[in-house]
C-alpha cells in the first residue's frame, strides 16, 4: 500500500478506461507511478472527486490522500497500456468555454488574417476581454484521440492552452486544452467564429488535471506545441503564461458572469502559439502539447 508520507511533488488526477469499459480514476503519486483511488470508488472522473469532496466537507487534495491508502499498489502507465487500459480525458465537461486574444502573438496573427483586423486590436486593449463558448462533452476527445478539422477550411491550426476548471464558479484544477481552429473560417468575417470554433472533435483535453495546491502560480508555466507529420517534426514553437495580458481569475469572472454555469465547465484561456501561414493541419498529423506542472496532450488529426 501507498505511504502518504511518499508524496512528490505534485498530485495529478488521471482517468483510464479498462478493456470491460470501465472508467479507473487514478492520481501520480510521484513522476511515473500511478495509484488506483479504487475499488470501490464513486468517481468516474474530476468531477466527482469534486463533488465527493464537498459532500465530505474536504479538500480535493485531502480526499486524494485519504484514498491513497485505499486502493492498489502503484503501477505505471506502461503497465496499464499492456493490460490494455486507454487513458481518458480527466473529465467529462458539460460546457467548455474559451477566451481569445490573450497574448500579443495572438493579436497579431488574427490581425494578419482577418479582412477586420481592428477588431482584434480593439478587443486587445477592451476591459472586457473575448469569451466564448467552444464545446459540449460529445464534441470534446481526450489524450490519443483523434481532434478534427473541418473539410470545408483550407487553414486549420491547433491552439495550445492552459485550461482551468471551475466548480461552484472557482477555480479547481488546471489542464491542457487545444482549441483546434479554422483560421480561414474566422479569417473571412469574424461573424463567423462559432463555425470557425465548434464543431465535431474541436476540442482536446488532458491528460491530467493538476490542482491549484500545486500550481499555485498559473502565470508562470512553459507551453510548449509540436506538430508531427510523417515522422518529422514540421513545427515547434514555446511561449510562457507570463505572456498572457489577461490572468486566469479575470478570465473565470468574465465567462460566469450573468451566466450560470455547471460544475466542472473547462475554460480555454487562449494561444501564444501560432504556427506560420504555410502550416495548416492536414489528416495523420499529429499534434503533441506540453505545459510545465501539467504533462503532454497527444492528439492526431483526422478530416470531419
């Protein structure tokens, strides 16, 4: 069994899905080693450990320890791929949210590609920052799964992000998002963002989330993207959240403001990466995001 006195540095909550189809909730105790918070558990995903937390009137990072005891010995990721286990999005979002024009890169290149590029400038320096709404669970995919982009674009782009978590309209957790996007879509008119923003796999979530115990300063985190294709590396790019114009607790204000939202909504919080105009996703990409504190969000691309 797990000694909670073995801690490392950072406990981070997975979600894998056994070969039967159910889900196994699992924390890393320490880099590599993953502990079972089960069986039996009531949690099936972050969410639920929220909610079990509250009802307990304990902390999600005390529940975890308090669990830790509870459940199998350790193992790694290796081992639970050979049993055929597939890791899952942490959780299963109700709503996701996303904000855009967060850092100057990205003020710039939607500047260079809109036929309004004030629109952007403008929005930049605005009080009230660009908030809008991106996915439902059903259009979300997980770490491995396939993102999608859209037939009728001829640019498609991801968009590496810090993501949080809000539970009872605070901030929760923090993972990886890419808000997989139709940059000529949004380019033409930018009327034409949700079509340009929401569709079928338009948003990647994982691997893990990380709780705000353990990242106490979200503005201070590498971000890191890579696009593969046929083994090459076609792009590389990092930035820093210390680059944001806009801080995580403004951004949680904005999007539930006069807007009631569900427990576990994920909010986007916008790209400093943007790959160049000669790069457009194609179909058997694939796409691999990592940030500091957090892990790396795989994903390849398919046509929808």
């Amino acid at each position: 069994m797990y000694n909670c006195d073995e801690k490392g540095e950072t406990l981070k909550f997975y979600r894998y899905q056994d070969d039967s189809g159910g889900v196994v909730p699992l924390i890393e105790i320490r880099p590599g080693h993953l502990l079972n918070l089960g069986p039996p558990s009531p949690i099936g995903g972050f969410e639920d450990l929220l909610g079990l937390a509250q009802q307990l009137g304990s902390s999600p990072e005390d529940l975890m320890e308090n669990l830790m005891g509870k459940g199998p010995p350790a193992t790694t990721p290796a081992e639970l791929e050979s049993r055929g286990l597939r890791l899952l999005s942490p959780l299963v979002p109700k709503e996701v949210w996303a904000a855009g024009v967060t850092y100057g890169l990205s003020r710039d290149e939607r500047q260079k590609e809109s036929s309004l590029p004030e629109v952007y400038a403008r929005v930049f320096r605005s009080e009230r920052p660009e908030v809008f709404f991106k996915a439902t669970a059903e259009r979300c995919v997980g770490p491995f799964d396939a993102i999608g982009i859209r037939g009728d674009s001829n640019w498609n782009v991801p968009e590496a992000e810090l993501a949080f978590v809000l539970y009872q309209d605070e901030i929760v957790g923090y993972t990886i998002g890419n808000d997989v996007s139709s940059r000529s879509i949004e380019g033409e008119n930018p009327l034409y963002l949700p079509q340009a923003k929401i569709y079928d796999r338009c948003c990647a979530i994982g691997p893990c989330v990380v709780t705000p115990a353990e990242i106490p300063d979200p503005h201070k985190l590498t971000v890191q993207c890579e696009i593969i294709r046929e083994g090459n590396t076609i792009f590389s790019g990092q930035t820093s959240t210390a680059e944001m114009v806009r801080t995580c607790q403004e951004l949680a204000r904005v999007v539930r403001k006069h807007n009631p939202l569900p427990d576990g909504t994920v909010v986007l919080t916008g790209t400093g990466l943007v790959p160049p105009e000669n790069i457009s996703l194609l179909a058997g990409d694939r796409v691999k995001i990592t940030i500091e504190k957090i892990g790396t969000l795989e994903n390849p691309v398919i046509e929808v």
